[in-house]
C-alpha cells in the first residue's frame, strides 16, 4: 500500500518537475521574441571585415623582384612565378605571376615574408564562381583593389560586435563616428606619463635592431 | 447553466435569413436550400486555407523571432504573402509518383489525410448559430474523422515504396492510435459535465459567468491531456516522429512533391488550427468574451436581441475564438522551439504510463465532483 502511495507521489514529483523544466524553457524562448534580430540582410548589408582580415591576396607586379620566396614559404608552394633570366643585364625578368585561390588557404606566409611587400591582404571574400578555373588570378587580376564594403554605395556597412561602442550590441543605427569599445594603443600611449611614453615607443624599436 | 435551445433567440440564422430572402425572389425552398448548400461549404475551405496561411505565417515570423531572425520580409509587407507564394510554388510544381510506387494509393493517400480534417470544420461553432451544422454528436463526429487520418499516413507511408516512408507511415499510425484514446477520454470529462456531446451545448455550458466558468478551471488536467494529445495528433514538434528529419528524411512525405505534398501539408496545418480551436471550444469558452455578454449589454442598456447588438455579440464570438485558437497556436511555436523531440519509446510511454491513467483518473475525479457538486460540474 505505501509502496503503490510513494510510487504515485515519485510520480507527481516527477510530473511537477517536467513541468517546472518547460516552463522555464518557455520562458527563455518568450524572453527571445522582444530581442531584436541579429540578421545582417547579406547582399545590401555587409560586415566591415576585421583590421589584419586575410582575404584575397593583392600583388604588386612592378615591386616584385622574382625571389620566389612566397612559393617557399607557401605550404603548398602554389604562387607561379614566370621570370626568365635576362643574359644581358644579368637579372631576373619577370613575365607572370599568378595564385590559384580556388587552392589558397589564405594562411598570408607569403605576404608576411615578401621582402618586397608586394603582396598584401585584402578585406575582399567573395570568390564565389561558377568555374573553379576562373579563381586563378594572374598578375592583372591580382593588381586590382576589391571595393570596400564601407565605400559601396549599394551596401550599408556593418561593425562587428568588437568594433562596436561600449554597451552596443546590434550594429544597425550605431553611429558611425562613435568610437569603438576600448582604447587604440595610441590613445592608451597619451594617458602614459611622458617618459613611460618614451620608453614604451622606444622599447620595440631596440629590440628591433638587436633582433 | 445550461441555457436550453429553444430560451436562445433565433438570432443570426443566416441560413433562414438567405432561404428567405430568395423565396422572397420567388424560389421554391428547395432551390433556396440547393443554393444555399454550397456556400457553407466555400467558407469551410475558404476559412481552412486562410486560417493555414495565417498560421504558416505566423509560424515562420514566430520562429524568426525566437532565433532572432526576420523571417520573411520581402514578399508583400512584412512579408504576409509569403505563404501565398510556398503554395503557389507547390501548385506549380511537377507531381512526381515514383516509379514502383502504388500509383492509386499514393493518390489517395493525402486525399485521405486532408479530407477527414476538412470535414471536421462542421462542429466548429464561431457563434450560438455560426457553425456549419449542429450535429447532436459534435466532439464524437470529431474524434471519428480524426482517426480516419493515420489510415491515409499508413496509406502514403506503404504506397511509397520507401523504407523511410513506410517507418513514418508506421510510426504515425502507433502515435495517432495512442494518443487517440487520452484525447477521447479528456473529451468525455467534458461531455460528461455538460451532458451533451454538441459543442454549442460545450460552450453554452461555459457561458454563464465569463472567464470564470470556462471549462479550464474545472477541468485543468484535461485540458493538459488535450493539449498534448492535440499536439501529438498534429504531429507537432515535441511529437514529430513521423517526419522527423534527422533520421526518417521527411517520413511519409518523403516521396511526395508538387501538390500532393501540398496536401500533407495544408493537412497538417488545418489540423493544428482545427485542434487549436477545439481547444478553445472545449475549454476557454469557445466564442465566449471574458465578461459575459449578456451584463455588457444590460450595461448600456440595450436589448439582447436589438439588431445592432447581435451583430456586434456574433463579431465579437468569431473573434474571440480565432484570437483564443491563435494565441494556443502561438503557444504551439513557441512549445516547438522550447522543447526536443521526445524518442518514440519515450513517446508511447508518455502515451499509454502517464496521459492514460492521468486521463481515466481525471474522468473518475469528474464523475465524483459532478456527483459530490451538480451546481458546478453540470447537473
């Protein structure tokens, strides 16, 4: 008898936890319905990508000096560099240069060891294309600019959450002239006492030359 | 309580208003009644498909909002004609049988799903006299049509020629045949209160004394059990096994395109409205306010039978119980979002350990009370 009245009352804890649980899981969907929505409407409203975003690689043909370092330091050494030995001068003439991005993985080693620094990231990501043939970009191609997002006439610039004012967290009707949350490492230097100051900016460059 | 037929005026009879009218042209009553036949019918699909669009709109804003998303947007304002356009699409669509298919019962299969739910629209009362037809076996005619369907999903599940497809026929079947009998069972709590299986007699029975006589304060844990069995008949998402995506693709629905699959799916859409109404019928009062009428009109002073005052009452009924059937469907999505799918051991055990016992208990409970207190559980 008392077996049957704890089973039943196992029971109704039981019930009456489940629905305690609901609830409290209803209450946090109900409490997302008067939250504003999070969509960046993609082709007219666009991400501003990120400071040091490795997008599509652009080239500067006229800096290159043919060293062929990029293709080293490339994991799967996939920059074509087309150069021919000029008998004359005695020096390197370069024809073409060329990166497949249908192969790339945008690891930015070339750039970052281009003694020219003729190679550089940009913020442009989109390389869809119907053939993957076409996402071989040759000297002319790389050369070009992408459009920025933020000067397109056609597309509303969006900051990303950590580009935001402080407290902000929806990017639409921000203020564009509001400064980010935060201080820029030169803002931080001018609240440094003057000769902390000094030494900060002085530091990295000592090491520099001792490096 | 219980206000006998023949106290209530006549009222808005349209149906006598427009047989009337057109013997008044000099018709023969029956050609009047020919004439009248098919417009109950017209507003029975015309008010099923809207109430769907309705529905699949709201489902789609309603689910944007949780995840904080838009939802439809461009197609017409805020995106209202969205619905339009997915049926449209689906009308335009080829309608494939697949080749060793059972072309006739992979026909017949959603005609079979969809039909039962249509028909059940003639119990729906939106008014004393603004239902379809007051049939003396309402609720009953009901729970009948509603046990028809798992025959058109097994149908559509077999004639596939799928295994996925045959495992959500089968699974729809299990489900509808468990969850039928709590259901049943929740209903005839109600019917026992209100000594009549008609839903006019249901919500004539709740109308005395506005929001404090509906049906959910004597009958809450019926109206639990109604819930969720309403839920699980219309395949709703803690209950979706049938076409549960992740492991049965689209369950009986798999091989479907075209309108055939705009058939299961409008099916399914009415049934959440239908049930979603019958809710309200059984136990929010149906068309009641929640004041009663009758003192809002003795307030001003009017007559309950002034023209005006009919008029106003029968507009208010329509649209107290779309708004109770919409605000329980809202609490549909919104239960979609909340909770996971439940396994289908999980499933019939809810069914037959817990809503069965939960529910014959309930009726025992009702019995008791009506006996105990025939003052408030009907005499």
């Amino acid at each position: 008898m008392f077996g049957f009245l704890k089973k039943v009352g196992d029971y109704t804890r039981d019930a009456v936890g489940a629905a305690n649980y609901l609830t409290q899981g209803l209450s946090v969907t109900f409490d997302h319905l008067r939250r504003r929505p999070i969509t960046v409407q993609y082709p007219y409203e666009k991400l501003i990508p990120s400071e040091r975003y490795r997008g599509r690689i652009h080239y500067e043909f006229d800096k290159c000096i043919a060293c062929e370092v990029c293709v080293r330091v490339c994991p799967i050494n996939l920059p074509v560099v087309d150069w021919v030995m000029n008998k004359a001068t005695k020096k390197k003439e370069l024809r073409n240069y060329s990166i497949d991005f249908g192969v790339c993985i945008f690891c930015g080693n070339c750039v970052e060891y281009c003694p020219t620094n003729c190679l550089s990231m940009t913020e442009e990501y989109e390389l869809a294309a119907f053939d993957r043939h076409s996402l071989n970009y040759d000297n002319i191609a790389l050369g070009r600019l992408p459009t920025s997002v933020s000067s397109d006439p056609a597309v509303t610039p969006l900051r990303e959450l950590a580009y935001l004012p402080k407290g902000e967290m929806d990017p639409h009707g921000v203020d564009p002239t509001r400064p980010r949350a935060g201080q820029l490492p030169a803002q931080v230097l001018e609240t440094l006492p003057k000769a902390a100051a000094a030494a900060a900016t002085t530091a990295p460059a000592a090491e520099e030359t001792n490096g | 309580m219980v206000i006998a037929p023949a106290v209530v005026s006549p009222g808005l009879d349209l149906e006598s208003s427009f047989t009337q009218l057109l013997q008044g042209f000099g018709l023969s009553p029956g050609a009047a009644h020919l004439l009248w036949l098919p417009l109950p019918m017209l507003l029975v699909l015309v008010a099923a498909v809207v109430g769907v669009l309705v529905n699949v709109w709201l489902e789609r804003k309603i689910s944007a909002a949780v995840q904080q998303r838009i939802g439809p947007e461009y197609a017409g304002a805020l995106g209202i004609l969205q619905p339009m356009a997915d049926g449209l699409k689906l009308l335009f669509k080829e309608d494939i049988i697949p080749a060793r298919a059972d072309g006739l019962l992979f026909t017949l299969g959603p005609v079979l799903v969809l039909v039962p739910v249509i028909l059940s629209w003639l119990v729906v009362p939106f008014g004393q006299h603004l239902l379809i037809s007051n049939v003396g076996v309402g609720i009953f005619l009901w729970i009948s049509l509603s046990s028809i369907q798992p025959i058109g999903l097994l149908m559509a599940g077999y004639a596939s020629n799928n295994k996925y497809s045959l495992l959500g026929g089968l699974r729809a079947a299990a489900q509808s045949i468990s969850y039928e009998i709590p259901l049943a069972l929740a209903v005839l709590a109600i019917v026992m209160m209100s000594n009549s299986l008609s839903t006019v007699d249901i919500v004539n029975q709740q109308t005395g004394a506005g929001i404090l006589s509906w049906n959910i304060w004597r009958q809450p844990v019926g109206f639990l059990i109604f819930w969720i069995c309403a839920l699980a008949e219309c395949e709703r998402l803690p209950f979706d096994l049938p076409e549960a995506e992740e492991e049965l693709v689209a369950g009986y629905q798999t091989e479907y395109s075209g309108m055939k699959f705009a058939l299961f799916y409008l099916g399914s859409y009415i049934n959440l409205v239908l049930s979603a109404l019958l809710v309200a019928v059984l136990y929010l009062g149906g068309w009641g306010f929640p004041l009663p009428v009758e003192w809002i009109v003795g307030l001003t002073g009017q007559s309950v039978d002034a023209p005006l005052v009919q008029v106003i009452t029968a507009t208010t009924g329509i649209v107290m119980t779309v708004l109770k059937a919409y605000l329980l469907v809202f609490f549909a999505i919104l239960l979609r979002w909340t909770v996971p799918r439940v396994r289908i051991d999980q499933l019939l055990d809810l069914g037959w350990k817990f809503l069965l016992p939960i529910a014959l208990v309930n009726l025992l409970v009702t019995a008791g009370l009506k006996l105990a207190f025939p003052a408030f559980f009907g005499g």
